[in-house]
C-alpha cells in the first residue's frame, strides 16, 4: 500500500531509524566479540541520532500524529497505549545507555525496540490507519489529514513540556 501524503514525513524518519537500529545492534552483537570501539562508535551516533531526531520524532507523533488521528477517529486505545508504552521503553534504553555506553545489552535492547517499533508503526499501525481512512472516504466522508496535519495542534493535547505531562512520555 502506498503511503498517504500525512504519514510520508514519519515513514521517511523511520527510515533512518531502521538504520541506526541496524548499526547499533551490529555494533551490539560485535562487542561480545571483543570490539568495544565499535559499540562505544555505534552507541555515540545512537545518542547523537536520538538527541537530534528521534526525540523530536517521537514527540511528534505523540503531540500531532495522534490528535490527528484521533480527531477522525483512525486511532484505537489500544494503539496509543502501545506507541507511548513504547515510546517511553525507548527513553529509559536510551538514559541507561547515557549512564553506561559500552552496556551491550542495553544497547542490543535499544536496537531491538526501536527496530520493532518502527516495524510495527510501518506495517500496522500506519496501515490500519490508511484503511480506516479510506473507509471514512467510502462513506462520503472525505477527509484531507494534508490540510489538517498543517493544523493547529488540538488545545486539548498542547505541546508538553515536562516528561510524562498529558499522559505520555514526551521529553528529551
């Protein structure tokens, strides 16, 4: 199924989290081997790529993707609960691995939730979410998320600025 125009944005940040993932967990793997520069290099562009995008990303999802999607009822309880529970799984890997970089378990960990994250938001979640938008479509009533992603954020779900407000586990 190709990907509708609302959802490209995220699909193409997953894309490179595929690969810090994929490198990370190489990196992970290899250290039982007895490379520690490679992990301590592997783990080092994690934190940098977290930092800089996935922070954000994941931030995004929550603050605008979700309201989104919700607003057109496309979302289940089910799925938010997942998305936040993962996305503060993804935290914590990432501070544990702030307080010990060469913890390859950790780091294998981390590479493995987000890998499996980004798989199911791919492959399910953003699918179901196509369907039920298309569905609604059917129905005669036509939605347009590119007009409405450049909305304004719901004022029920404003930006969050302290970890864990509104319910989720926005932060940095």
């Amino acid at each position: 199924m190709r990907r509708d125009e609302w959802l490209i944005p995220y699909s193409h940040d997953h894309q490179h989290g595929l690969a810090q993932a994929l490198r990370l967990g190489r990196a992970a793997e290899a250290d039982e081997v007895d490379d520690e520069q490679a992990l301590e290099t592997a783990v080092a562009d994690v934190l940098a790529y977290f930092r800089v995008e996935l922070a954000p990303h994941m931030r995004r999802e929550e603050v605008e993707l979700l309201p989104l999607a919700a607003r057109h009822g496309c979302t289940t309880d089910d799925e938010v609960a997942r998305m936040a529970s993962e996305h503060l799984r993804l935290r914590v890997l990432q501070a544990r691995l702030v307080d010990n970089p060469t913890n390859a378990a950790v780091a294998a960990e981390l590479a493995t939730l987000l890998h499996d994250h980004i798989r199911w938001e791919e492959r399910e979640l953003f699918q179901t979410w196509q369907a039920r938008v298309e569905q609604l479509d059917d129905d005669g009533a036509a939605l347009d998320f590119a007009v409405a992603a450049n909305a304004k954020p719901l004022t029920a779900c404003p930006p969050l600025d302290e970890p864990g407000s509104a319910g989720l586990a926005a932060g940095s």
